[in-house]
C-alpha cells in the first residue's frame, strides 16, 4: 500500500470518528434521546442538554497535582508536533540530485533540473504543445514525473498522447530505471479577445 493510499484511509478513519463523536454530542446536547425515545450509548454521560460531556468532578479532578499543567501542556505540544510532521510529510518533495544509470551500468548522479530540463525541452518541441514544464518527485533511485502541458488552441490531448509516451520513455532509458510513473496535469491555451478597430 502506498503513502498516498495509506494517508486517505488514516484521514477517513480519523474523520468517521470525529464525524461520531460530533453527532452524539449533537444529540445529548440537543435533547434528541428525550425527544425521540431513543437509548443512549451504554456508558454515554451526555444523553441530555442539561448534562456535560465531562463532570465537574472530573475537570478538576488532578488539576491540584504539581504534574498536571506540564503533562497537559508536553501532551498538547507533542500533538501538534506530530500534526506539522504529518502535514511536511504530504509535501511532494523532489530530490536535488538522481540517480542514473550509464551505459557501462554504473550509478551516476545527476542534477534533477539538468534532468527535469532536458524533458521539458523535448515535450515543448512537441506539436501541438504550446508551453510545458517537467519535475522528478520522490526517492533519487525511483522517482516520477510530475508534468504540467498546455496544449494550442484546437490541439485534443490524444494527438500528443503518442508524442508525450516517446518522451517520457526517452527519458526513462537514458536515465536507466526500469519504470517512471508519470502523472500529467493538461490545460489548453485561451485567446485573449482582441480589439479591432
């Protein structure tokens, strides 16, 4: 399972639960069990508006104790650190160098604007391409390519799909990895009104 996959799933699992916790919330605080006649959770305190998720007895419960205010504030800092690392970690990082593989087979290190150059002048001189620009993402060993086309007015994207493969694969043998999952963004030119007069 990828890094992508496994952040949704984490994400909608964190959001179901949240999404849970809100509506029983909701229905203590809305009175929705005494409305309705329906049975609160086994367990649940707020099962009526005049009731508090957490008792006044258990809000100050520790609050005395030398340890609570430190404990509660390296828990809190520690939470929000683990949430800026997540969020860096879903950053799309692209590596300053790659590694390439020579005729002789021996690893060499490239830059990745020399490489992420050298592909986006073969899509400009694609027909039909009016403006393009090209990236390497992910590990130096195996990375993708990110690709941004913008395509000429009247220009279809199957008729640069041919000529976008023999590039992409051109770049795929002369760095010498043995895949190169591509994904490509597509966008097409717009004439600006001009004015005649």
């Amino acid at each position: 399972m990828d890094h992508t996959k496994t952040n949704r799933i984490v994400l909608a699992l964190l959001g179901l639960v949240l999404l849970g916790g809100g509506l029983l919330v909701l229905a203590g605080g809305a009175d929705i069990y005494h409305r309705w006649n329906l049975t609160s959770p086994a367990g649940w305190p707020l099962n009526a508006s005049g009731k508090v998720l957490i008792p006044p007895a258990d809000q100050t419960r520790w609050t005395d104790m030398s340890w609570w205010w430190p404990a509660s504030i390296a828990a809190l800092a520690l939470l929000l650190l683990l949430a800026l690392a997540w969020l860096l970690a879903q950053r799309r990082r692209h590596p300053r160098q790659l590694t390439v593989t020579d005729s002789s087979e021996e690893a060499v290190t490239v830059s990745n604007l020399a490489l992420s150059d050298a592909l986006t002048t073969d899509l400009n001189l694609l027909p039909g391409i009016r403006s393009a620009h090209a990236l390497f993402y992910g590990p130096r060993t195996h990375p993708h390519a990110r690709i941004s086309l913008t395509l000429r007015t009247g220009t279809t994207p199957e008729q640069v799909l041919a000529g976008l493969h023999d590039a992409v694969e051109q770049a795929r043998r002369s760095a010498g990895w043995d895949n190169l999952p591509t994904r490509v963004d597509l966008s097409v030119a717009r004439h600006s009104p001009h004015r005649v007069e």
